[in-house]
C-alpha cells in the first residue's frame, strides 16, 4: 500500500490543475477556432470528467451552496459586460442602435411573456414562479456569446448581427432585472393583498434603472479622463495597464449597488462611455485583453463546476415535459420573438433569422434564478434549477455546434474572408448610417 506521506496535497493538485486550466484558457480557442465546437461544450465535459472521478467528494450543486453561486456567477457577468462594452467600435446613436433597441424593447419583453406563459400553462408552475425562471431566461447570456460577438476593439469584426447580439447582451441583463424584482415582490405579497405595484414601477422600474445608467455613464467618463485626458505625464493610460478596466468594472458595480440600483447595467454603460473617451488610443485593446483573459478563466472554473454539478444529480428532477417546454424556450420563442422584434429592420432574412436564433442563455440565467431563490421563499427548488441547468446545456450544445458554420457561411455571403489573418475592415466605425 502507497505511503499517504507520498500522495500529493490537495493545495499542490489545486495549484497544478489551475495552471493546465489556464493553458487551456489561451490555447482552446485557437484549436476551436474553425471546429464545430466551443470552448463551453469542451469546458462542461472537462467537468463532468472531473467530478466523476472517486477522488473527487464535492458536489458543486448550486442549492448547497447558494451564496456561492449567486456571487460567483454575479463577478463573471459583470467582468464580460465590461469587455462587450469595450469591444464595440460603433459610435453611441439612437438611430445605428436600432438593432439593440429592437431585441431589448420588444423580443425581450414578448420573450418573458411567452416563457412565463409556457412555464405557467406548460407545466403548471405557479405564475410567480413561472415569471422568475422567463425574467431568468430571457436575457442573451454576455459570457457565453462570445462567439457570436464583435471582435476586440479596432478589428473590424462588427457587422450588424454580431454588433446587435453584443449590444444585447450588454444592456438585456440590467433590463432583465425589474422582472426578477417583480416576481420577488408578488411572492412577498401573495395572499396578504398589500399595494406592490406604485413602489415596484418607481423604486425598481423608474429609480434603478434611471440610477444605474447615469452612474455608469458617470463612472466611464471619470476613468476616461483619467486614462486619457489628464496632464500626459500621470494618465492611466500611461501605465500600460489593462487591469484599469477591471477597476472600471468594479467600481462602477460597486457605487450602483451601494446606491440600490441595478450594477450590470452600470457597467456596460461604463464601458461604453470609457471607450468613447478616446475610441482609438491603443490601450483599448490593452483594457480589453485583460478583461477577456479574466472572463475566460473565471468562465471556465464556472463552466467546470456546471459540468460536476450535472454529473452530480442536477438534472434528475427533470421529465420528459420540461426537455419538451426547453426546446420550445430555445427554438420557437426566442426565434420567433427575435423576427418579430426585426420586422421592418433594414437586414436581409439571413442577418435577421441569425439574430433571432442566437439568443444563448447561460451564467446570466444562473445568476438571477440564485438571487431570486435567496430572496424569495420556494417549496421545491431542485426542480426549477433542474429546469434552467437544462436550458442552458440545449442552448450550450445546440449554439456551441451551430456558431462556427453558421458565423462562417454568414461572413462568406458578406463577402469576408473567414479563414483570412485579420477581418476585412467595415466602411467605417460608426454603423450602417440606415440602422
């Protein structure tokens, strides 16, 4: 029998596979690169290997440990909507907005009151809890697109669908939010017949939103003269540093939670504020390959630890009724929401059924189905995780094998080269003057 002295310790294993993740984190994506796979499908499987083995006790399912989740799956969304942020090369305008303001002022709503429907009449959920998990799976992930995103800054990887599914998911998570909020207050006052709808509309609708927009434009333009327009010899920029950004990101979080108002929308209002302060300066790419390098770590441990939580009994509640209703979440009513949202907007039918059909879900849905469960009082929990860990495995797979032909096919019928070194540059960073 081996001598247990001779074993390795358990903070030696830790530090040694850490290492082999982030050499994944840098090398995966160039070998995927041109594959029909993503680096999520490959990270659950590493996972689900992992937690399988006997060595290896730990069940990382999210109901033990609630706080954990919600925080861990808060800190990667807001580092990804500060590199959405900073990625996009077009230039502030309600009119070259068009797209955004399209996914998030109709799909998005149509999206929660279909989901909550299916979910109520479906499977017979009740509505508080069926407006929850459709708030919760609503939103385009901004951690999990990131193949169907633009490119770093100055790339000229941004056309019209990858700029409308960046800008998306950058402003739908802080939008998603009221919803959530709203499901909490009705479970609050459910059978006590108490007002909720005066304080839900101006204190989480009105206050929250209003607050988290004008902080984080406040906070972008803060660290943009910083880092660029102070006296030259002390701006930010200066230092070469792109962990700036990082300090953009969680100050900007932070000073909008303090004043309880919604941080995600913060931070991607300060990314794009920050980035409008000297839009071709180098150090944007400096700030953005930080922020992606943090992204792809902190996705990956999350990702590793989705795939021993499904190997770990996630999915056990689940029937054949709820794989029914998920597929009908991913492949009629965030399709047919998102063509709705796009009629009469000036993109040819493939640049519209590509936007309305990637419509990923993924850490955002897990963050706010954790935050609404720790502020709200469920009966059977396992069931509504069991649901959303489900979704977010068929968005996974079914986006993860699709992205690369699909992206690719879309790029050739532009007339881009796919497989050329750098993109074919845009007429300009400002967007399609028509959009």
């Amino acid at each position: 029998m081996m001598d247990d002295s001779l074993l390795p310790e358990p903070y030696i294993l830790t530090l040694t596979g850490f290492g082999i993740l982030v050499a994944l984190v840098a090398w995966l994506p160039l070998v995927l690169k041109r594959l029909p796979l993503s680096l999520p499908i490959v990270c659950i499987g590493l996972g689900a290997g992992l937690f399988s083995l006997p060595q290896v006790t730990i069940s990382p399912l999210p109901l033990e440990y609630p706080e954990i989740t919600e925080r861990g799956t808060e800190f990667v969304v807001i580092i990804a909507l500060m590199g959405a942020g900073l990625k996009l090369d077009r230039i502030f305008d309600w009119r070259r907005w068009n797209v955004t303001w399209r996914l998030l002022g109709i799909t998005m709503p149509l999206g929660i009151a279909g989901i909550a429907l299916l979910l109520g009449w479906g499977l017979g959920l009740p509505w508080v809890l069926a407006l929850l998990l459709a708030a919760s799976l609503a939103p385009t992930d901004p951690v999990l697109a990131a193949d169907v995103q633009v490119g770093p800054p100055k790339t000229g990887e941004e056309d019209e669908v990858r700029f409308g599914l960046t800008s998306e998911a950058g402003l739908n998570d802080g939008l998603a939010f009221p919803f959530v909020h709203l499901a909490i207050a009705l479970a609050a006052v459910s059978g006590t017949g108490e007002p909720w709808f005066t304080e839900w509309f101006t204190y989480r609708v009105l206050w929250e939103i209003g607050a988290g927009v004008g902080t984080g434009w406040l906070v972008g333009r803060a660290f943009g003269w910083l880092t660029f327009h102070v006296p030259a010899e002390t701006k930010l920029a200066k230092t070469g540093d792109g962990l700036i950004a990082l300090s953009a990101t969680l100050v900007s979080y932070g000073l909008t939670e303090i004043i309880h108002s919604y941080g995600f929308l913060a931070v991607f209002v300060t990314a794009v504020a920050f980035r409008h302060a000297h839009r071709e300066h180098d150090f944007q790419l400096q700030m953005h390959a930080v922020t992606e390098q943090i992204e792809r770590i902190a996705m990956m441990v999350l990702l590793l630890l989705f795939g021993g939580a499904l190997v770990s009994g996630l999915l056990a509640p689940v029937t054949w009724a709820d794989a029914g209703i998920a597929a009908a979440i991913l492949l009629v009513i965030r399709p047919a929401t998102g063509l709705i949202g796009l009629i009469g907007f000036g993109a040819d039918r493939s640049e519209k059924l590509t936007l309305a059909f990637f419509g990923i879900r993924g850490v955002g849905s897990f963050y706010y189905l954790a935050y609404g469960l720790n502020h709200m009082d469920v009966a059977a929990p396992e069931r509504l995780w069991g649901l959303v860990g489900l979704i977010v495995l068929m968005s996974i797979l079914l986006h993860g094998l699709t992205v690369t032909p699909i992206m690719r096919s879309l790029d050739r019928q532009q007339g881009r080269d796919p497989d050329a070194e750098e993109a074919t540059p845009p007429p300009g960073l400002q967007g399609p003057a028509n959009s």
